[in-house]
C-alpha cells in the first residue's frame, strides 16, 4: 500500500513538473511582434550625454579651452578657467549653448562660440546564447550581427537570424523583434534566445 501511494506521488510530480516545463517552453522563444525600427536617428541630435562620456569641446578662437574632457561621476565637465559645468542629462547642442553661457557670465569671453561633438556613447550589451555575453563600447554603425561578432558569435544553443532586442526610451525599455540586420543604438541589449528543439 505504501508502495504504491509513492509510486502515485512520483507519477503527479512527474506530471505536474511537464505541464510546468510545457508551459516556459511556449514562451522561451516567443518574440516580440513589434519588428525594430531599421534606420536609426542622428545619434548627435538626440542622445543625452551621462557620466563616463568623453566629448571634444572646441571654443572658436580659444585654443586653451577647446580639448577633449570626460564627465565626471557626477556628470560634470571640468573646464579649464570656467571650473565644472553640469552637462549630464544634456545634448551636445545644449551642453554647448551652456558653456558659451558661462563663459559669457563670468566675463571669460565677450561673443562665445562653441561646439560639442560626442567622442563615446553609452555601451550596448549582449546577452543570452552568445559565447561572450557582456558590455561593449558602442560605435557608430553597428548592427545586431556585428555587436554578436564582438560578443564571440553565437553558442550552440542559440536561435540565429533573429533576436530581441531591448532598447531604452526614457525611464522606459521597449522590446523590439529583430533580425541580424537591424541597428543598434547605444544602451540596446541584444538578447539572442535559446532555438527550440
């Protein structure tokens, strides 16, 4: 008797766990519908700079203050004679009207002129059945195959051509489907899904 109501829980536990395992494979390889947009917007025009970014600053005429200069942790730009200048959050247009308007309210400079041009963007990330998941430094026209190469090409287990790919937009992420030829943006993860079998 003892046996046999073993026997009966072994085979519900084996039951229960199949329905539970048919369930996640249903959604393991599930994509989302919306395809990712294919062309991507002037990354000058809208990306907002963050601590960690590098940016060349060029002040017309004024070879002391033009140079290269990163933000700081706090997302500041230390520059020389102006002291630090708040520009996280900013667009490189923007980070440039600022320093023109400090260098003209502490009397530096009469008529200001000043350029930003971005130097690095936030990382992308790969993650998921690739051989080396991680972080990469961002460049300009990159595509989910290209950032795949960088994280070692696909493993074994992967579902090549198409993938999901997760993209910041605000304080918000959106899920894209996408496929190898689809760009990327800085701060995208790529996730490369399990195939089914």
């Amino acid at each position: 008797m003892a046996k046999s109501l073993i026997v009966h829980a072994c085979r519900m536990l084996l039951l229960t766990s199949f329905v539970a395992l048919s369930g996640c494979a249903s959604t393991i390889g599930e994509f989302p519908s919306e395809p990712a947009p294919k062309k991507v917007s002037n990354l000058t025009e809208g990306y907002r700079l963050e601590p960690g970014n590098r940016v060349r600053i060029i002040v017309f005429e004024e070879p002391n203050l033009s140079g290269d200069f990163s933000l700081d942790s706090v997302g500041n730009i230390a520059l020389p004679l102006a002291g630090n200048i708040p520009a996280s959050g900013l667009t490189a247009r923007e980070t440039g009207k600022r320093i023109e308007d400090v260098l003209r309210r502490n009397a530096l400079l009469l008529n200001p002129s000043v350029s930003v041009e971005i130097q690095t963007f936030k990382p992308f990330y790969v993650m998921g059945e690739v051989r080396q998941p991680g972080e990469f430094p961002y460049t300009t026209g990159l595509t989910v195959l290209s950032a795949i190469a960088r994280a070692g090409g696909y493993d074994y287990r992967a579902r090549q051509s198409e993938v999901v790919l997760v993209r910041p937009q605000g304080e918000e992420q959106k899920l894209y489907r996408a496929d190898e030829f689809t760009p990327i943006m800085p701060g995208d993860i790529v996730k490369v899904l399990e195939r089914r079998y």
